[in-house]
C-alpha cells in the first residue's frame, strides 16, 4: 500500500529556528497531508496541498510538491515549543479504497527553550 | 466543531477476553477508520468503513473484526486479546476519499 516516508526520522532545533521535514512517497497521488500528533493523542490535519500544486501555505507553515520527485516536504518557521510533536504525511490517491490509507512513521520534533 | 470520541482513553484486558472498542463521530461522515499505532511501525490500517454495515480489511486485520451499525458509530472487536495487541489504537473518520481525516484521542489498550 502506498506510504509515505518521512525524514529525518527525529529534528531537534533551538526555539525560534525553522524546522523542515520531508516525505517521499512512491506512486502517484491525488492529494498528500500532513498530520501533527502530540504525545499520546490523536492526530490533528495540518495542511492538504494537490497534486496540481507546487507549494501552500497556512500560517507558520509552508508545503511544498514535487511530484516529479514524489516528494513533499514542510517546513515550519519560527518554532515554538508547542511545536513539539510527531508529524506524518499522508499521500492518498483516489479509488484505491483501503490501499493507500498508511501513514509514514513520522518526523518526531523536538523545539529546545 | 468536529468531534471524533473513543470510548476509553486506557483500558487494561487480560490475555483471551473479547474486547470492544468503540469510536463515535458526530459529523455525518461516510468513511471511518481504525488504525493501530506502535513504536518505530508508525500508523497501520486495521480495518475501514465506508458506509454502513460496509468494511474492507487493511493492512493488518488478523486477529480483529468490525462492525457498524449506524452511520455514527464504528467498533473494533479482539475476539480473544492476546498481548501482540497491546497498542494504541486510534479512530477517524473522513466524509470522502481522500479527504482529510479526523482522529479521535486513541485508546491505550494493554493486554496481560
């Protein structure tokens, strides 16, 4: 099934810093999301970008696409400690029903004082 | 405001008891989903719903079964825990495929 990988696996980075993460994925893609999972709970949707688009943004966040390169990446500026978290991306691709419904293993965050 | 709840933020099971887990969402959405989430194996799919007494099987449905009665609501059943199934379990659900999903808290469960 389709799933996406993300790298680094963990990002440790001072307060105030930009934090990037990246996904790449295998097959191709009607849309790819990421997700932000603090400890122990759910995940919470962050921001969904179209395989017709190249970049998005959403507050303190940026995604960009390459689907040439089946790759994602997100970048956060000016973290915070509330940024701490694991954050997945999701690639999906329409009428595969349950086969590409996986999440990657996720970049865990950590944002230092 | 969306709401996805799970019945039990822990729950504790002894090796060879049938356990129920259950997941409610209030936004009439027609896919629901329950996936298992273990360290270093990420997300994986158990089982979805994609309308009512509708299921497929993911990625890893032995030892589970499903069930969903009402459009609101989706189960998980272990017929008979054993302790490979201590995990975390998380519920979501979406309105359409692929659309953004929307996750319940999760259910620790641990099995003796």
């Amino acid at each position: 099934s389709q799933q996406g990988e993300e790298d680094p696996q963990a990002l440790s980075i001072q307060e105030g810093e930009n934090a990037t993460m990246n996904c790449s994925y295998k097959t191709s893609i009607n849309n790819l999301q990421w997700y932000r999972q603090n400890s122990g709970r759910g995940l919470v949707h962050l921001i969904l970008i179209r395989s017709n688009e190249r970049e998005k943004h959403s507050g303190r966040l940026r995604v960009t696409l390459d689907t040439s390169k089946k790759s994602s990446s997100l970048l956060i500026t000016a973290s915070r400690a509330a940024d701490t978290a694991s954050y997945f991306c999701a690639p999906w691709r329409a009428g595969g029903g349950a086969d590409g419904l996986t999440f990657g293993k996720g970049t865990h965050l950590i944002i230092q004082p | 405001d969306v709401k996805v709840t799970q019945s039990s933020r822990y729950l504790v099971k002894r090796t060879g008891e049938k356990v129920f887990l259950e997941c409610v969402q209030d936004m009439d959405h027609e896919n629901m989903f329950w996936y298992r989430q273990d360290p270093g194996l990420g997300l994986r799919l158990i089982y979805f719903s994609y309308d009512v007494k509708m299921k497929e099987k993911g990625d890893i449905p032995e030892g589970y079964s499903v069930s969903r009665e009402k459009k609101e609501r989706f189960s998980l059943i272990l017929e008979s825990a054993s302790t490979n199934q201590t995990s975390m379990y998380l519920c979501a659900s979406c309105t359409s495929l692929p659309d953004t999903q929307y996750f319940g808290p999760g259910t620790r469960l641990t099995v003796l």
